[in-house]
C-alpha cells in the first residue's frame, strides 16, 4: 500500500499543475487572438469598465424604477460591444484596488510582461500568505488565552473531604465553534467582508469563491491527508461525535442555503432577511451543537453508555464507543457517578500525574524527587487536551523555522514546579520582617546524670537588628535543685546581629539507684517588642546511670510519608545506662508488604555504656501513590547485658543461685538488669506526603498548554521572533535520550524570509496583557489589513494572468489560506488520541465560514442597499455553481467518513488497514480535484449548467 502513496500524490500536484497551465493557457490564448485590435480598443474598454464601475449605483436605480428609456441606453450599449473589439472582454483591465497601488503601465502590455507580473504578484501572494498565518497565530493565542480563564471551585473528593480546583469558563464546543473557528477562517471571513466594502457594497466573486473553495480543500483534501498520515496500525475516532453530526449537518445545510438563497428562492437578489438569517444559523449552529455536547433537551434521552477507560476509571462514553478492558471481561458498568465532571476530569489527571512520575522512576532511578517531578509536568504537558490552536500555532512555528513549542514546554514546565515549592517551602527572608521572637532550640535535653554539666541552646528569630534581653531561670520538677542538679539563673544579651545565646547547668551525680527525674528551665521578662514562642520552657531529662535500663519505644504509632527513603525509629533507654545492653528488633507485615512498601529489618541494637538512645532504620519504598495509606509492625526483643559487660559476670553467678540464697545485694543487683518498657511494638503508618500531595494538585493545576501558547512581555516576543530553532519531529515522544539538534539550512532560510513578518508582529501586545483581549483587537485589525491586501494583490494576480476572480478564489486564494491548517490536522492526527481536531473542526469551520463570513457581509451589503432603496444582486454564476457541487460531494465525503466509522474492519474515521485508508483518501482527493476541474470548467463557459 506504501507504493500507492507516491502515485496518489504526484496525480494530485499533476492534476493541479495541468488545470492552472490549462486556465493560463486558455486566457492568453484569448489574448493573442485579439492582439491585433489590443491598442485600438483598450482605451475604450478600459474607459467603459471604469464608468460602468462609478455608475453600477444609479444603473440599478434606474432599473429598479423601471423606467423605459434605461432599456434603449442599455440595448445601445449592447450593440456598441458587438463591435470587432468586442472580443477584448476576455482581456481583463486591471482596476485600482483598496489598499495596494495598481503596477503601471495598463496599456500595451505584452504576454511575457503578463506573465512576468503574474509571476510576481504569485511570489507576493505567497508571501503574504506567510505573513497572514503568523499574525493569525499570534491571534489564535489570545483566543486561547481568553478560552482557558479558570474560576476556582470547591468540589468534595471521594472520601468527602473539601477540595478546591481550577475550571474553565468557556466549554471547549463553543470555544471551538466560536473564536477558535473565526481565529483559523479570520481570513477568510474578512477577506468576504473588505472585498463588499471595496466593490462599493457590490458583490465580488473572491471572498465567497475563498470561502467554498477553503471548504471543499478542508473537507476533501485535509481530512485525506489525514487519514494516510496516521502511523501504521493506528486509528483515531472522533470523541465528541454528537457534535461532529451537528457540525457536519450544518455545514452542508450552509451550502445548501446558500444555494436556495442565490437561485431559488429570490434567484439574483439577496433579500436583507436572507443576509440576517445567514447570520443568525451561526448562533443557532453554535447552540445546537452545545446542546448536544452537554446532554440538553432530547439527547439526555438518549441511551447513555459507560466505558472503562485505559487507567480503569469508569467514564461516559458515546453509544458505539464503548470499550472495556480485557481485564474488565467486558463488564459494561451502568451507574451514573454523583460527581461533577470536572471533578473527575481533575482526578483523573491526577492519577495520570502518578502514573507519569512512576514510569519516569523507574526509568531514571537515580534521579531525585525534584528532578522527576519537573519531567513529569513536562510530559504532563505534552500529553494534555490541546485546542486547535496549538496545533496551529505548532505548524506555523516549524514552516517559519522558530521551532516547536516543546522548549517553551519546558521552560513553563520548570517554572511551575518552582513557584510550587516557592509557596511550599517560604524561605528565611519571608521572615525577616516579622517581629523578634526568642525560644528554646531544641526544647527537650536528656542527660545522664553523670555528665557533670551540658549546654542549653536559646535562639531569637525574625528581626535581630536591635539589642534584646531574656532572662531564664531553672525549676523543679521531679529533680530536685541542690540534689539533683544546681538551680541557676540569669539574663541573656543578644546585641545586633546575634541570633543565639547559650548557658550551662550542673548535673549533680550520687551512687543511689534512682528512677529517672526531670527539671524545667523557663523564659521569661524579655525587652520591649520581643515575643516569647514556644517552647519557652525547656524539659531536662536526668537519666540515672546506676541500672541497666529499660528499654522501650517512644510512641506507639508513627505517621510517614513514603517520600522519606530512610526512616529512623528511636529506641529509647531510661531508668539507667550502665554497661553495654544488646536489644533484638525485627518488622513485621501489616498492611504494608515487605519488598513493595518497606524492605524488611532485622537485627540487634547495641547501647554501649551511658548510651540513651538508638534508632532502627527502615527503608522505606517511594511509589509516588497519591492516596497511599499502609501500615507495618517494629518489634523489639528482651534485652540482655553483653558478655563483655562489667555487671555480666556477677549477674550471671547471681542467677544460678537459689531464691533462697540471694542476698539483698543480690536481689539489687538483679533489678539492675535491663528489661523492656510498655511501648515493645509500634505501629509504623506509611501515607504519602501532604507535601507531595499539594505539589501534585498544584502542578496538575497547573498542567495547561495554554500557557506555553502565550507571551508574558515584549521582550519575549522579540526574542522569539529573532531566535532560529530547529523543527525537529521528536516534541511529542517523550525520547529524552535523543540529542538536541541544531538549526539547518532550512531553518534559517525560512526564518530570514519570515524575519520581517516576526519581528513586525513582535510589536503586537503580549496575552497577559488584559486576559489576552488586547492582542486580539489588534491582531484581528492587523489580519484584516493583511487581508485587504491579499484581496488586491489575488484581483491583480488574476487580472494580469486573465483568470477570473471565481477561480483564483477556489485554486489560489483558498489553498494559501487553508495550508497551515492542513500542516496543523497533520500534525493533530498524528499526536492526538482522537480526531476532533482534524475532522471535527473541519466541519465546524466550513459552517462558520458560510454563516459568519457570508452572512456578515451580504447582511452589511444588503441593509446598505435597502436604506438607499436598491437590492442587493449577486449573480450566482460560478459561485452558485460550485455551491450546488460542493453540497453533492459534501455529502458523498460526510457518509464516506461515517462507514469507515462504523464499518468493523476499520472501525475509526482516520487510520486502519492499509489499503482502505489510501482508497479512501483516493477517492477524497478526486472529488476535490473533480470539484475544481469542473469549477474552471464551469467559470470559462467551458461546459454549461
């Protein structure tokens, strides 16, 4: 099937290239046959086309009147054309256009300086085509920039706690019918407008020919591309499939129309309610569809079906949609969740975030959390909902040679993940304007009772520019001042600058064997405008180091989150350190498995002599789960002395004497021994991080595209528009081990050619200004200047090549218009999962071009004419024609699409086997083509209709 690639293409650019040699051949064969009588009836025809253009006004007056004499001037006129330099009206004169001057002389031109002229106003057009399609990017982004304002919300999770996350405001079916669609068609729509106003509020055949002919070059051409660009063995369905009937209903509908309004119903007149309703379909087409997409009216009747999607999660899905996993045996669940849409939609990119930064674990396993979390909003991303005008943008950006936004990705991808942490982690010089504060640090000293004297730690925090004091002073608890320890008081100075002062309190040692004791040391009397903050008061805990000890946990349960890689359990000794103990420990399976949550711990811990504490280490394993809740067991055993230990010998000749021969210096020597406490077992929880957890919402949040599509300041936009990037094809793969590559020869021919265009469009406004709403005033005016021009220059093309108007609009104009949308479904049918943005929008398109591009300028037309007591004529001619032509194929392509939909052996509109999808694309192709020849056919007299 690959072979038929190549053939089907190289017909398709014969076949063009053989109707434009035919249609130039054919119009400068007309030309050398009058060439004889070329200089003595030019002036003449030049004069009369002039008149008739300043008086088409009162000519139609007058027959409006109906007044008698009109019809002899006009039957004058007619026999005046018979003359022998009649034949000269195939020999278009150039007349002056709207905005670009006309190229003189008019008079005397030869066939090569028409061809010449031609050649260039080609070259231009194209140009201007370049041109057009980068400030309608720049437009695009601030559709997509006011599309994707977000309001906050608070939705309840699934365990019923409060959760706040972000929206948007515009539904993605109206956003697409709406300012997506006249951001890509923007030309065209204006190009129809501003030809009404430059023909004096006549109609013209370039703005409604661009529109028919962009419509058949979507539907035909764009969606066949389409379907051979997708990867082998790939498939891409429509989603939102209720609305791509509605689309593609009205998109026909608009044709037919048309039709009715130009020959059936007021055959030559557009009546000024004709105009508005054309124009009102466009709301109504945007309504419906809307109403289709959210379920409304009689669609929530409809049967309703739910699919298991590719992460297990039960969504909804359309009637012949629904697929459930193997793993599923094909159970197809019927209930209706209570929760919102969105809220779903949230969890659901949540889990995706996971599954991302568990793949990227594995795959990069030395790779820090930070690290990972960074790639994984990349990708995150990468993979998200993307509109139709990244794709549009994307395509644009690689023809002009500024490369794809996959560097912006990760540009927008770093700096989210660090303005999370910068709200999670506030530094120090957050603080630097608070009020002083002095506190203990730490607030808790343990301390065996033979250390002689230690050192208590007091920090000020916050402002410490100014001198402050503090006074402490020791206090009883169980420990007694002048037995226990020695009390002490005092003031401490802390000058400018210094943040901590320390003091020493005496311990003070006995040979009596004691429990445990404790004192307290307070804070107390600080100088003005300091605060005291807990903990003021500091706990000291005096260990007697006469017994053994015992031995226990400090708390009964531990809560981690998995994040912590090494976890430490402190095993506490009290009552007692002397001589070296040996305490077992081991884990033990709970909730948590050993090897998936934990990695399993066993072994002995040993307190040498005065050692108070000791600590078990347990790996813990990151799964990066974002609603992980385990738990495991740490045990510990009966502590014994060790063999060298100075007590050991007479402990163990001590217990092998009977109770009745133990001495009472025997019996103190055996409750010397070490024992266990109460806490033998703690309970170890393991639930992911809070930190995590709220980095996760947040960069989810985060995770738009939209953003990467706008620009912050002016500074940006010139350095985009200066800088030379590679088009590389890997943005989307997610293959880090390909190397960068680097700008050719290409990238930088293109970008010289298109530096003016940048760096002229650098100036417009960046989105964040105002939400986007000022660089869309101002593209739409700048596109709209650009358009104008487009118009002139196409007339001028057409005039010094003697095409008609009609067919430069179906062949030229609308294919310049229609390119970068068709490099953009390339791009779209490749990466994206459905085929909404390559099909879908074609349909939308093509019925908002009708309603909105024709119906606003005929409705200005039309009231224009009324209010000077005239009808608006539009001869239906070509354009009538190419109507009637293109409902006809519209039809035949619409149901071709919608077999391969539900024909089970290729079961998707894009893609699948081989030689259906090139047959299909073949047979898409010939009715574009077939549309066109027929068209030129048509326009030339050629065949009759």
């Amino acid at each position: 099937m690959q072979l038929l690639q190549k053939p089907i293409k190289s017909i398709a650019a014969c076949a063009l290239f053989l109707v434009f040699i035919y249609t130039t051949a054919q119009s400068l064969a007309q030309t050398k046959d009058v060439s004889r009588d070329y200089s003595q009836s030019y002036s003449r025809l030049n004069v009369t086309n002039i008149s008739q253009s300043r008086n088409s006004h009162s000519r139609r007056h007058l027959l409006q009147a109906g007044e008698e004499q009109a019809e002899p001037e006009a039957d004058d006129e007619d026999v005046k054309s018979d003359d022998p330099g009649a034949d000269m009206e195939e020999v278009r004169t150039c007349s002056e256009g709207l905005v670009l001057p006309l190229w003189m002389p008019q008079r005397n031109i030869s066939i090569g300086d028409r061809l010449i002229r031609g050649f260039v106003y080609f070259l231009f057009l194209i140009y201007l085509f370049v041109g057009v399609s980068i400030i309608a990017d720049r437009f695009m982004a601030s559709i997509e920039a006011i599309t994707s304002i977000e309001r906050t919300v608070v939705v309840r999770g699934q365990n019923g706690e409060k959760q706040t996350m972000h929206v948007r405001i515009w539904n993605e079916t109206v956003a697409n019918l709406t300012l997506m669609a006249l951001g890509s068609s923007a030309p065209e729509i204006l190009l129809s407008v501003i030809e009404i106003y430059a023909k004096d509020f006549e109609s013209g055949d370039l703005g409604p020919g661009t529109i028919v002919g962009s419509a058949a070059y979507n539907l035909f051409m764009i969606i066949a591309v389409c379907m051979i660009w997708i990867p082998a063995g790939e498939v891409r369905r429509i989603r939102h499939l209720r609305v791509f009937i509605v689309t593609a209903v009205f998109s026909i509908f608009a044709y037919v129309w048309l039709w009715l309004i130009l020959s059936v119903i007021s055959p030559g007149i557009i009546e000024v309610w004709e105009a508005i309703v054309t124009l009102l379909f466009f709301p109504v087409t945007v309504i419906w569809a809307y109403i289709a997409e959210r379920r409304l009216l009689v669609y929530k009747y409809m049967d309703k079906n739910y699919r298991v999607n590719k992460r297990g999660t039960v969504v909804a899905g359309e009637h012949d949609q629904v697929e459930m996993d193997a793993e599923k045996a094909r159970t197809i669940v019927t209930f209706q969740g209570t929760r919102s849409a969105d809220a779903e939609a949230f969890d659901e990119a949540r889990r995706e975030y996971i599954t991302v930064l568990s793949e990227l674990r594995q795959k990069y396993p030395e790779a820090d959390l930070e690290q990972l979390e960074m790639m994984t909003q990349e990708q995150m991303i990468s993979r998200g909902n993307k509109s139709r005008a990244f794709y549009r943008i994307q395509a644009t950006r690689k023809m002009v040679g500024s490369g794809n936004l996959m560097r912006k990705i990760q540009e927008r991808a770093h700096s989210d993940l660090t303005e999370v942490k910068a709200q999670l982690h506030p530094t120090d010089d957050d603080y630097d304007d608070q009020p002083t504060r002095i506190y203990f640090e730490p607030g808790h000293y343990t301390v065996m009772e033979n250390c002689g004297e230690f050192e208590v730690r007091v920090v000020r925090r916050g402002d410490i520019s100014n001198y402050s004091t503090v006074e402490f002073e020791t206090q009883d608890g169980t420990a007694s001042a002048g037995t226990d320890y020695v009390g002490k008081r005092g003031v401490l100075n802390f000058p400018p600058g210094v943040d901590e002062q320390r003091f020493k309190i005496e311990v003070i040692d006995d040979d009596i064997f004691e429990e445990d004791e404790c004192f307290y040391i307070r804070l107390f009397n600080p100088t003005e405008n300091v605060f005291l903050t807990v903990p003021q008061i500091a706990t000291i805990m005096i260990l007697d180091d006469d017994h053994a000890g015992i031995f226990a946990f400090t708390e009964s349960n531990f809560e981690i989150s998995e994040s912590v890689g090494l976890y430490e359990i402190n095993v506490m000794r009290y009552s007692g350190a002397r001589g070296t103990v040996i305490v077992p420990y081991w884990t033990e399976d709970d909730t948590a498995m050993a090897g998936r949550d934990y990695e399993m711990a066993r072994g002995e811990l040993v307190f040498e002599n005065n050692d108070t504490q000791q600590t078990i280490t347990i790996p813990i394993l990151e799964q990066s789960s974002y609603e992980k809740d385990v738990s495991l067991k740490v045990h510990i055993g009966e502590p014994h002395l060790a063999p060298d230990s100075a007590h050991y010998p007479q402990i163990q000749e001590v217990e092998q004497k009977s109770p009745k021969d133990l001495t009472e210096l025997d019996r103190i020597l055996l409750l010397s021994k070490p024992r266990n406490g109460e806490l033998t077992t703690t309970h170890v929880r393991i639930r992911e991080s809070q930190e995590f957890k709220a980095t996760v919402d947040k960069l989810v949040a985060k995770a738009n595209v939209s953003a990467v599509l706008g620009t912050s300041s002016w500074k940006e936009q010139f350095k985009d528009a200066l800088t030379v990037v590679p088009a590389d094809e890997s943005e989307f793969e997610g293959d880090d081990d390909v190397e960068e590559e680097v700008p050719g020869c290409l990238n930088y021919i293109s970008h010289f050619i298109c530096l003016f265009w940048k760096v002229l469009f650098a100036f417009v406004p960046p989105t964040d200004i105002c939400g986007g709403y000022v660089t869309f005033v101002v593209s739409i005016f700048v596109i709209g200047v650009i358009t104008a021009i487009i118009g002139d220059a196409a007339s001028y093309f057409g005039c010094a090549l003697n095409i008609k108007d009609s067919v430069t609009a179906i062949l030229f104009v609308a294919l310049g218009t229609s390119i970068p949308d068709t490099f953009a479904s390339m791009i779209a049918a490749k990466h994206d999962e459905g085929a909404d943005n390559c099909i879908g929008n074609v349909t939308g398109s093509n019925a908002v071009n009708v309603f909105l591009g024709i119906g606003l300028a005929w409705s200005i037309a039309a009231i224009y004419h009324m209010s000077h007591g005239m009808t608006f004529n539009v001869e239906p001619g070509t354009i009538g024609f190419a109507v009637a032509l293109f409902c006809g194929e519209a039809l035949i392509a619409v149901a071709l699409i919608m077999f391969r939909r539900w024909n089970k052996s290729i079961g998707a509109e894009l893609g699948g086997p081989a030689f259906s999808k090139y047959v299909s694309a073949a047979i898409l192709m010939f009715l574009w083509v077939f549309y066109v020849v027929i068209c030129i056919l048509e326009a030339y007299d050629i065949i009759r209709v």
